[in-house]
C-alpha cells in the first residue's frame, strides 16, 4: 500500500520553511511530495488473491 504526501497536506509553515530552503520550482502542488510504501495486512491480502487465480 502507497500513501502520498502533496503539497497541500503540509502546514503553511512547513510550506515556507520548505521554499525556503529548496526554492519554489512551481511543481509542488502536482507531484507527490513524499510516497510511503506501507507493507502489511493489505500487502498480505492482495499476495493471497494472486496465489488463488
């Protein structure tokens, strides 16, 4: 399982201590600002579909 991070999830502060330090390349509101790949129950459930079909 994937959860993503944009832009808008971050707090105003963190948004201008960010652009403060990186700069402001105008993408940040479109991409993913951080991905975080989440194994677990949902991995173990879609591995024991795969192993049925």
């Amino acid at each position: 399982m994937e959860i993503n991070f944009y832009w808008d999830d971050l707090t105003p502060e963190k948004q201008a201590e960010i652009l403060e330090k990186l700069g402001d390349n105008g993408n940040w509101d479109v991409i993913p600002f951080c991905t975080l790949e989440i194994e677990g129950v949902d991995d173990e459930e879609d591995e024991d579909d795969e192993e049925e079909e």
